[in-house]
C-alpha cells in the first residue's frame, strides 16, 4: 500500500483523472481523487475537506487556472497548486507561479508528477509546523508581555559586572529608577553606593552558589521608599535576574499594626491591673461582711460570689499569660517530655485522677513553641474538671500517621453531645472557656488539627476522646 495522497484535480476530462491515478499508482501513490470543472465544484470541494495537493490543467472552455488559482487565494487555505496541461508556454508558466503556483507538468512527462507531490507535500508540511511553532511563539510572547505588564515589579537582568543587559518595569519606581534605561547602564548608576555594594556582593554569590539571594534597604528620596529585592541565576548560567519591590505600603501597614497592638496589649495591660485591684477590694470587703453574724444561706451565697471572683482572677491570670502566643517563635518541642511533664502536673493537682500513657514512639519532635504544654494543660484539667466519675481516668497515646504524631487523650467522663462537637472547635463562637479557645489558637500556630470523638463509638457517654495532631519539623527545620 502506497502513501495516501488526497487530491483535487480541476480539469474537464475523466480520461486525465484516469491517467493521473494510475501514474501515481505507479509511483507508489495510494490516490483519492476528487475532479471538479467549475467554479462552485471547487469551491464546495475546499470548503467540504482537507486536500494534500491541487492538481489543475491550464485551459478549460468555462474555467481556468488563473481563476482556481483567486479562488484559493480567497479560501486563504495553504495547499499545494501543481499546473498539469498538455500545452502551456514558458510565459503563462512563469505567470502563474507568480500568482503562487507551486510548479507545473506537461502532461507528456507526467513521470514527474509523482516527485514534484512528494516535494510539495513535505514544503507544505514544513510550512504547517513553522506557522503552529510562530503562532506557538507569539502566544508565549503575548502572554509575557502580559505578565511583565501585569507585574508591580522592577525586573533586571544583570552580568556578573553588573550591567543592565534587560530592564523591565511597567511603573515609575522612584526618581532613582528611571522609568526607561538606555545605553549601558550599571547598577552602580542606579543606585548609591553602600546598596550598589549590596547588589555587586550579592551578584557574586548568586554566580559562584547558584542560589537565591534575597535583601531588603531603603532609597531615600522625596520619601523613603521601603524595597525587598531577590536574585536568582539566569537560566542561561551567564546573567543574574533582579527583582525589585516596592514594600512601602507592606512596611506601613505592618508598622501600623505593631502600634496597634501596642496600644492594645496597653490597655490590655491597664484594664487587667485595675480589674485585680476591684476584685481585691471586693474579696476584702467581703471577708469583712463575712465575719459578723449572719444566716447560713447569706454565708452560702457568700462564698459563691468570692468564687466567682476568683474565677475571674484566674481567668485574667490565663488570658495575661498567653497574650503573646502568636508572636512567641517556633522551635522543636520534645513531644513525650511535655505530656511527661503535663502528667506530672495535674497528678499533683488532683490526688484522685489516674493517668495512662502509651506511645508507638520512642522519640518525638514537634515543630511548636513554650505554650505547647499549655495546649495539653487545658485538654487534660477539663478531662478531670468535667469529669463526674468517682475514679477520673485518662488515657494518653501517641502514633505517627501523616509525617506528624497524634497525640489521643481520653477520659470516663460524662462524653460530649454530637451537637456540642460539631461546634465545640469553632474559633467564632462566643460561649464555653478560654481554655479551649487557647487550644484552637495553638493548633493552628502549629500547623495542626484537632477533633473529638466518643471514647467507646457504640456508648456516647461514656467519655470523649481529643485527637490532636501536629506536623513533624522538616529536614531542614530540624537540622
């Protein structure tokens, strides 16, 4: 079986389609051929099908080459134009491949007929992939365009000496930057010296590591401009690329809000001191009634409210305890050494309690901070606070599942309705202890979950359990 050629071919006689399929036949051409003789054939013919070659005599009573030839134009379709005629002269030969003819063959020598397709066809093939590869270029170069437009930074392209080869910028940085660099340009030209020194320290490292680098400075001018910058190796192993970016309005606001939180840890501060000084004055105030004679119940209510007082008091001391737990650093937290240490507390806390722990690990390092314990803390007094059974119980487990440890804490308490547990972990609600409050707070610094479970899942009151998991430090983080 030869190679498939479709072919249209516009000319008024059957007798030369029969002789042009079996020629090409012979040059080992498998045809399909299509013959039209008027204008609307071949029109309906090239709007109907792809075709891999024209093949058309020169002179027919109603419709000729020249014509075939506007029309294909009009079609705007790149298909091989091959003129077959038994008499052309060398002028109306040279005309027509003028008007984009591919070639011609007399209908004597039509052995050539079957080279010249195979030539064609590969031309035309060659032309279809230059076309998909320069539409392929211009979508990549219309989509950087778009992106470099699109971007708020200032982007060079540096030697190692550090002159400018490329610039990019859609936006005028600062007077010192100006919007368009022309000629040869450094970055010694650009920026003052100790930051010129900066970049060149930085450019050498970058060239010699092959790493990332990343600064930040400022540029003083009619008002100091904030700039992060970073440098990367060029693909091409022989530039550096520099992108510049405007943090002013970064720097702003972060500045805003550390005063922010100034002010408010201010107050903070100074509602907590006078509210302790209220509540003394109402426990000695107290104390004080409380030593005259009075009924039982009067003494009964009594000493609900200096309980209720000193709730308070130790609510303020929680809350003052942790109110930098987000801005307190991350470290690796010995994970067995804290539960250890937990344990140890709430036993000398509560007598009565009995605690189990269990652990599918020997050691366990989490990525945390010094509230660590106090996550642990919270979770373990509430499973002795709640607990309503004669003997408290809880029992500790840890497991490594996820690149992370899952620490389970369970108790015989009363358990925990399925309606509370849907909302129990949810940071907007309102109402239940700081303490879980704190929890939630802290897994999430972390990078961790937590969740709640029935301890048995076929009795609901027979205790919960709270699954909490916390991520593992990476190699680098623990290096």
């Amino acid at each position: 079986m030869g190679t498939t050629v479709h072919v249209l071919l516009i000319d008024d006689s059957d007798d030369d389609r029969v002789l042009i399929d079996r020629t090409l036949k012979q040059d080992d051409f498998d045809p399909v051929i299509k013959r039209v003789e008027s204008r609307e054939e071949m029109r309906e013919a090239l709007q109907g099908q792809d075709w891999d070659v024209i093949l058309c005599d020169y002179y027919m009573p109603r419709f000729g080459a020249e014509e075939a030839l506007d029309i294909l134009t009009q079609v705007g379709k790149d298909i091989p134009f091959i003129i077959v005629s038994g008499v052309i002269s060398e002028d109306a030969a040279v005309k027509l491949m003028k008007m984009g003819a591919n070639d011609y063959v007399k209908k004597d020598r039509l052995s050539r007929l079957g080279p010249v397709i195979r030539r064609e066809m590969k031309e035309a093939q060659q032309r279809s992939e230059k076309r998909i590869a320069q539409a392929k270029l211009y979508e990549s170069e219309r989509r950087y365009r778009m992106l470099v437009q699109s971007m708020m930074d200032t982007i060079f392209v540096v030697d190692l000496d550090g002159t400018v080869q490329e610039y990019h910028s859609t936006r005028h940085f600062c007077d010192t930057i100006p919007e368009v660099i022309e000629g040869e340009t450094t970055i010694s030209d650009l920026f003052k010296p100790d930051i010129a020194k900066r970049y060149k320290d930085a450019i050498k490292k970058t060239f010699e590591e092959q790493t990332n680098h990343e600064f930040e400075f400022v540029i003083e001018d009619h008002c100091p401009y904030y700039c992060h910058t970073s440098l990367s190796p060029h693909e091409d192993d022989e530039h550096v690329v520099i992108v510049l970016r405007d943090i002013s309005q970064l720097k702003k606001t972060e500045q805003e809000l550390r005063a922010t939180y100034r002010i408010a840890m201010l107050y903070f501060d100074l509602m907590s001191h006078d509210i302790r000084n209220y509540l003394q004055a109402m426990k000695i105030g107290i104390e004080l009634v409380m030593q005259e004679n009075m009924s039982n119940r009067s003494q009964k209510l009594l000493n609900e409210v200096m309980h209720a007082i000193d709730e308070c008091a130790d609510l303020i001391s929680a809350v003052s305890a942790t109110k930098d737990i987000l801005q307190t650093p991350m470290m690796n937290v010995p994970l067995l050494e804290t539960l250890s240490e937990c344990i140890r507390i709430i036993q000398n806390r509560h007598e009565n309690v009995q605690i189990e722990m269990d652990s599918d690990v020997r050691s366990a390092v989490v990525q945390a901070d010094k509230y660590l314990i106090l996550l642990f803390m919270n979770l373990l007094e509430n499973a002795v606070v709640h607990n309503n059974s004669n003997q408290p119980h809880i029992w500790i487990k840890v497991i490594q599942i996820d690149n992370g440890f899952e620490i389970r804490i369970a108790d015989n308490g009363p358990g925990i309705s399925d309606s509370m547990k849907k909302t129990l972990f949810d940071p907007n609600r309102r109402f239940g202890g700081v303490g879980v409050h704190q929890v939630i707070q802290l897994c999430e610094k972390y990078g961790g979950r937590i969740d709640v479970v029935d301890r048995d899942p076929n009795n609901s009151k027979s205790g919960v359990e709270f699954r909490v998991w916390l991520p593992a430090p990476q190699i680098n983080d623990a290096i």
